[in-house]
C-alpha cells in the first residue's frame, strides 16, 4: 500500500490495540472497551493496513504480539498515556489515598520517573509505594494490602500486560574465567522465579557451577555482577556501566523474556486506579 492510500493513525485504532497487547485475547479487550468483538477486529484491520504491518498472531490462549507490535506497544501505550494526562488537566484533581506495589529491580532512574510522575501529575493523591520482590504482590492484592502492582513473571500471565524485557546473563567489563571450571553465579535469595532461574537453567544442561553470591537485594546482586565476583541473570535496562552481556563464547543457557503486568485489586478506588495505572504505563514506557 502506498503511503499516500494509507488511512490516518487515530487515538481509537491505538486504544484498541493496547487493550488486545495487555489483555492477549480479542474477547476480553472487546469487554473492557465495551464493544463487541467483531467491531474490534475491524478496528486492528484498520490500524495493520494503516501501519503495512502485522501486529499479531493468534495461538492456543489467545493473541500474541509480533515484533512489530512489540515494536508499537510502549509508543501506543505513552500516547494513551499522554492522552488521558491531557483530559485530567481539565477535571477535577483526584484525591484519596492508593497503595501500590513496584518491583525493585527497575533501573533507579526509571524507578525516579515514575515517583516523579506520581508525585507531578497527583499531588493531591495520599499513594503509598512498595518497592521490592514482585512475586508477594498478588497476594498482597488479593488481600487489601495493595491496590495495585505491577509483577514480574516469565510469560505474561494474570492482569495486564504492561510490557516484555529482554534478560541476560550479566558479567563485569573486566570479567574473565576459566571456561573448565565452574560457573560463578550470583543469585537473589529470595525464592522466586528469577532467583531459581539460573540455577535451573544450568542444571538442565548439566554445567558445573558454584554459587559465590547471594543476596535478597537486587541491588547488592547488581553490585556483586558488576563488581567482578560473579555471573548473573539481569533484565536488558539493568546492565549499568562498568557491565556487560556476558560473552557467545561463555556458551551460556537461552534466556526467556521477562513480562511485566498489571495487577489491580477489586476494591481499589476506579478513577485513582485507572489514573496511577497510565502513570505506570507511561513512566515504564519512557524508561
């Protein structure tokens, strides 16, 4: 299609494609947007022919980004984001009080945009901000100690999908090792799916290794990676200066993308919950 036919980019052909991203099924995105199905379908048609671009594809469970639409999904999602930011200037400010829950392993000055955002965009909200193992956060969801949370899994999964990340075996600039001997890994010690990760990775492929760091904290993990003592798994936005990913020639395990979603508990206040939601999204998606 010549670029002159193509139709035009419009607010609803995003907002219909990021409810389909976050909730990956047409029939559950169509509900939340209160339309049917079918008119649903139309509007990704419309928003592909307008793109030249495929933007996903079906499977068992629903629907699944291609990567151009992996490509799509944190530019639409800032949009919407700014679009909602837009028509809140004109209502009245938002007040009560929101708890919500951020996973720690965020880059800090991704994790500062965000607080900053919050903190700009909603004075007049009382939000309290758990940082820390995402892993905790449904149940603390399910029973009222959260409001809302983004959680870290290797598959999207429950709630919203607010984006996948690349992880890598992580090492420092100035690392070298033996490849006959055993890896040294840093791990969390935490007992989540990102600290078994590692270890269940080599262990499938049966690589000797020696667990020389571990620690609850991300950061110390971090510290650790960068600091020479050992070989870790990190997400793409975590490796800082003075690191690298980990070289071919370690003949490291694949690693599977990270998903990232959004959990919102059934009391939670509509209007600050749907507002605290684009900040996320919006913060996340600048990062």
């Amino acid at each position: 299609m010549k670029k002159s036919e193509r139709m035009k980019l419009s607010s609803d052909l995003l907002r219909a494609f990021v409810a389909i991203a976050e909730h990956g099924h047409l029939t559950l995105a169509a509900e939340s947007l209160n339309r049917t199905q079918s008119a649903l379908s139309v509007q990704l048609r419309k928003l592909e022919a307008t793109l030249d671009a495929s933007l996903f594809e079906r499977h068992a469970k629903g629907m699944r980004l291609t990567p151009d639409g992996e490509k799509l999904l944190p530019l639409a999602q800032r949009i919407m984001g700014d679009l909602y930011h837009a028509q809140s200037l004109f209502e009245q400010p938002l007040r009560g009080k929101i708890r919500v829950g951020i996973p720690d392993h965020y880059d800090g000055t991704v994790f500062e945009k965000v607080l900053i955002k919050f903190g700009k965009d909603y004075p007049h909200l009382d939000i309290f901000v758990k940082s820390g193992c995402s892993s905790g956060f449904p149940a603390a969801i399910a029973d009222g100690r959260l409001d809302i949370a983004v959680v870290a899994s290797s598959e999207p999964g429950q709630g919203k999908l607010l984006e996948t990340e690349l992880s890598h075996w992580a090492e420092s600039e100035t690392f070298e090792c033996d490849p006959d001997t055993p890896v040294p890994l840093a791990v969390l010690d935490r007992g989540c799916w990102w600290s078994k990760l590692p270890v269940n990775l080599l262990s499938q492929e049966q690589r000797a290794f020696n667990v020389t760091f571990k620690s609850e904290s991300f950061s110390n993990l971090r510290c650790a990676i960068r600091a020479g003592l050992a070989i870790g798994i990190l997400p793409a936005r975590a490796i800082q200066s003075g690191m690298r990913v980990s070289p071919a020639r370690r003949n490291l395990p694949a690693l599977p993308a990270m998903s990232r979603s959004l959990l919102v508990g059934p009391a939670s206040p509509p209007e600050i919950t749907i507002a605290i939601a684009a900040a996320l999204k919006n913060g996340l998606a600048s990062g």
